[in-house]
C-alpha cells in the first residue's frame, strides 16, 4: 500500500517497481516478482537491480541465469562499503548450497567471510559445508569461534553436532547444554543450522 501510494504521488515506476519485486518474493509471488525485478534491472541496471534479480532467479532454482546476473551485480558495485557485496556472495553460496554444489557454496561462503571476517551467517554456513565435506576440524574451529560470541543458540547446537559426529561427546554435550541454555523463553528455532 506504501509502495502504491509512492507510486500515486509522483515517484517514478522504476524505484517503486524495485521495491515491490522483493516484497512480492517476500509473500512467494514470484512471478510477479520477477517481472517488476526484470522490469527494473532493464530501465536501472546496477548493483541493486541486478543483484534482486539474481537473488530471485536463485530462489526459483534457476541457477545458471542466477549465476550470470550475480556476476554482473557484482561488477557494477560503486559501494566502498564491504556489506553488499559480501551479502551478495552469501546468498550466491547458498543458491549453490541447495543446488548441491558444495564445492561452489563453500568458495562463496568463503568470499563472503573474506570481505566481511566476523559475518556470522557466511561463517556458520561455510562451517556447514566444512563438515559436509568431512572438514571437521575447519568446521569445529568456525563453530566455536560463533559459539562463543554468539547468543544465537543454533551455533552452539550446530558445534554440539559437530563434535559429536567427531567423537568429541563430552564437549559436545557441554555445548549441547550451552544451546539449551541460550533458548531463552521465546519459541525454539527448528530451521537448519
């Protein structure tokens, strides 16, 4: 409705239009979504633009086309910031991750983390990759770093899994324990680690 009004009030089609395409992805419309992102990218190409649309096609499963517009976002930052490049690259490593590519997720989780060190999300993911690829003591290393400065609970129960699939049980039950703990009273979080 806020988007509508804009719209109404004199703000041009392509802004408003770039900003409806997530909100509609957002609510699982995405054919509506990428639409109003094509539509954008084509009258604005630019780091924004082009980096929605990808972000988009890679939701869909569309990885070979997600693939190109990631690289051309990529190559249209301006931003002196390391934030929205190290954001893009996460979300190009988890287009790849549920691709099953977890060579290629991991070399964009990396990316990520490079650019931005103490990024918590491209850490733990790249930690998950590590012990899918039966890096374990890479991904132990990643996941007590997180466990520790963390207050998110799904660190220390992604370590206690971890470690526990490398034998280490008793360190395992102590952050398994540290997980319950950091629950707090609000409801529990089921997703993946």
């Amino acid at each position: 409705a806020d988007l509508g009004t804009a719209g109404e009030n004199g703000l041009e089609r392509a802004p408003v239009g770039s900003e409806r395409g997530p909100v509609l992805q957002a609510g699982g419309c995405y054919w509506h979504a990428l639409v109003l992102c094509h539509d954008a990218a084509r009258r604005r190409p630019g780091f924004t633009t082009l980096g929605a649309l990808a972000v988009l096609q890679a939701e869909r499963g569309e990885a070979a086309p997600a693939e190109l517009l990631f690289a051309q976002a990529r190559r249209c930052s301006e931003d002196i910031s390391p934030f929205p490049i190290a954001s893009l690259d996460y979300r190009r490593g988890l287009m790849w991750l549920r691709q099953g590519d977890l060579p290629a997720a991991r070399s964009w989780f990396a990316a990520a983390q490079r650019r931005v060190p103490a990024y918590a999300p491209a850490l733990g993911r790249l930690a998950e990759v590590d012990a899918a690829l039966c890096n374990d003591q890479d991904a132990i290393s990643r996941l007590r770093l997180l466990a520790s400065s963390s207050d998110d609970p799904q660190y220390a129960a992604s370590l206690a899994r971890v470690l526990s699939a490398a034998s280490h049980r008793r360190e395992a039950a102590q952050w398994h324990d540290r997980a319950f703990a950091r629950q707090g009273p609000w409801p529990r979080h089921e997703g993946p680690a």
